[in-house]
C-alpha cells in the first residue's frame, strides 16, 4: 500500500532529492567517498555549497547588497541570533503562533521587544490585522507560515522599519520580494532539506550597528566572510538541499510550485467546507496556510476524531494527526507532496462520511 506522507516536519522530500542523497551518500561527486564523510574544506564541497547558494539566489531573485548562508542549530537560534545582531535597543513582533512566540521571548533577552499584536485570543486561527510598528523599532519580526495553527501571512506587510521573517515552513513555495527584507531564515527540514542545516538571507549593510560585544559563533559577518565554512557545516544537509533546489529550478520554479500548491490546498480546503463531519480551524480563507491545513471534526462528530484518524492510517494517510494545542487533524502539504495524495487523503474523507 502507498504511503502517503502528511507529516509536518520532518516531513516529506521529492523522491529527485532522496535518489540523489542516495548516490552521494554512496559516492559524492565522483570521489569514490560519501558525503558523510569528505572533507568540507575539499574542492568538491565547497563546490556544493557555492551551488546550493548560486540556486538560492536564482529561485528566489536574491538581489545584490544581500548575502545567503548555511548554518546549524536550526531556526530556533535566529531567535536569538537575529536580535543579537540587529537590535540596538527596540524590535517589534508579530505573534502568530508558538514559534513567533518563542522568538519574541528571545529578542527580550537583548532589549526592549514589543508586542505589536496577537492572535492568541482565538488560539492564533487568524492574522491580525491593522496594527501599527513603532517607527523607532530596529526592526518588525514576522512568522510567514503558522504550522501549529494553519495560518500564513501570503505578502509582505507595508512597514517603515526592516523586515525580518522566519519563513522555515513556506520557504521557495512561491515568489518573495526579498529586497523588502532586511533578513529571512528558514529551518530546511520542512520544504529543503533533511533537519540539521538553517539558510539565512541577510542585507549586508544593517550588520556591524549594534554596540553588544557578539561571540563569533554568533556574528552573521563571521559566516559571511567564513563563505558558511567558519566551522563544519552539516554537510549532507547542504547536500540534499542543493538536489531539492535543483528539483525546483528543473519543474520551473517558485512560481511554478506556487500555483501547485496553490491546487492542492484548494483541493483539500473544498472537501472541508463541504464535508458535514469536518470544519477548518482557520474560517477566513484569506488566512488559510497553503503549507499545513488544519481541521476537527464537527461539535455534532467529535467521538468520529479517533475512528477517523485510524481509518486514514488504514488507508496509508501517516501524519495527520493535529498538533496537541489544536487537536483534530492537520495535513502538511509542503512542495515535495503531490496532488495525488491529496486527492487521496479527500478519497479518505469522502469514504469516511458515507461510512457515517
């Protein structure tokens, strides 16, 4: 039986990526040696790296005065590197969700961090709208893609101040004005890469303006002259990062897999709204996550939650169980997913209501 791969994160990689890793793993780049074990200072690495950065700028339109790195620690450490580096005295974030929250209590560490707005009230199914950023902020951190709740910001918010934005979860899924920005990282194991590895795009010219003494591991201009070699990078994970891109250039894109995801989400937020046993999280469809669409049953259905959730395993549905502070169910649909599972996991869905 086919699976069909729903997880959130780690979650699913184009099967391009896998028979790639597959083969450097076994030989990389004709040296006879695995990628888990050559050097990353040799001729063949660094060689990867500059491509897996080259095919960054390209999908994504990275213009001049900007520069990409690779680093570990995943993005849980841009909430404290990015304050670090970037607030001299005042940020401002946008709370969407947990990780948005998270990084707000790390910017505390650093100044004054201000609340701008919230969606907590409503256990963050929604955006906030309407609220204004100080004009003193150093910079207005926002969260792209909600993967806990199902929301997405879908365009740049119009702000005076630099722009930052954790976008680990809807990265290279469609097209980004990344001259809006003043930063952008990206966690990789949920639309790149195996966990392990974080790129972090970064305007050059706002680094070097905070007075703090920073520890090199720590300084973005450290990984920047480093050419993200200033210690060992996660190197399978650069590695497969480079096929995933490559994948994506090949089928045409972000704007190609923008309008891909953009049916599959439709395809499954039809079948919600029209199911009688499910209803979304997130009613505004203006807000809805194209990356992780979330759903619980109907008030009328909720003894269905379990039968429902083991009928899909049956199925071979795995990881759509929701997230504990929401409940319910929640299929991740990142750029790796085709249509034909979702058009499954609503074959599920269908089934399940005539069998109740």
């Amino acid at each position: 039986m086919k699976k069909h791969n729903f997880y959130a994160g780690p979650s699913i990689l184009p099967q391009y990526t896998l028979d790639k890793s597959i083969e450097g793993i076994k030989d990389f780049a004709g040296t006879g040696l695995s990628i888990l074990e050559i050097s990353h200072r040799s001729k063949e690495f660094i060689a990867c790296m500059n491509d897996t950065i080259s095919l960054c700028r390209e999908l994504l339109d990275i213009p001049s005065g900007y520069q990409v790195v690779f680093l570990g620690g995943g993005a849980s450490t841009q909430f404290a590197m990015v304050p670090m580096n970037l607030m001299v005295k005042k940020s401002a974030y946008l709370i969407t969700g947990s990780w948005a929250s998270k990084a707000f209590k790390e910017a505390g560490f650093f100044g004054e961090a201000v609340e701008v707005a919230s969606s907590k009230d409503k256990n963050f199914n929604y955006i906030p709208k309407n609220y204004s950023v100080p004009s003193d902020a150093d910079y207005f951190h926002i969260t792209t893609n909600n993967t806990i709740f199902g929301t997405e910001l879908k365009k740049e918010p119009d702000v005076a101040v630099p722009l930052v934005a954790d976008m680990s979860s809807d990265i290279f899924s469609r097209p980004v004005d990344v001259s809006k920005y003043a930063a952008i990282y990206a966690g990789a194991q949920k639309n790149l890469a195996p966990a392990g590895v974080t790129m972090i795009i970064l305007k050059e010219d706002l680094l070097g303006k905070v007075d703090r003494p920073i520890p090199s591991m720590f300084d973005y201009r450290t990984h920047i002259k480093a050419e993200s070699m200033f210690n060992t990078p996660p190197c399978f994970a650069v590695y497969a990062a480079q096929q995933t891109l490559q994948w994506l250039k090949d089928l045409g894109g972000v704007r190609v897999m923008q309008k891909k995801n953009a049916e599959k989400a439709a395809i499954l937020y039809d079948e919600i709204d029209r199911n009688k046993l499910f209803v979304p999280t997130v009613t505004d469809p203006e807000d809805r996550s194209v990356m992780n669409i979330c759903f619980i049953m109907a008030d009328e259905y909720k003894e269905l939650e379990k039968p429902f959730n083991e009928f899909a395993k049956s199925k071979g549905m795995i990881g759509i169980t929701g997230h504990r502070s929401v409940g319910g169910f929640r299929a991740s649909t990142y750029n790796a997913l085709p249509k034909e599972s979702v058009q499954a996991l609503v074959q599920v869905m269908k089934e399940f209501e005539n069998n109740n």
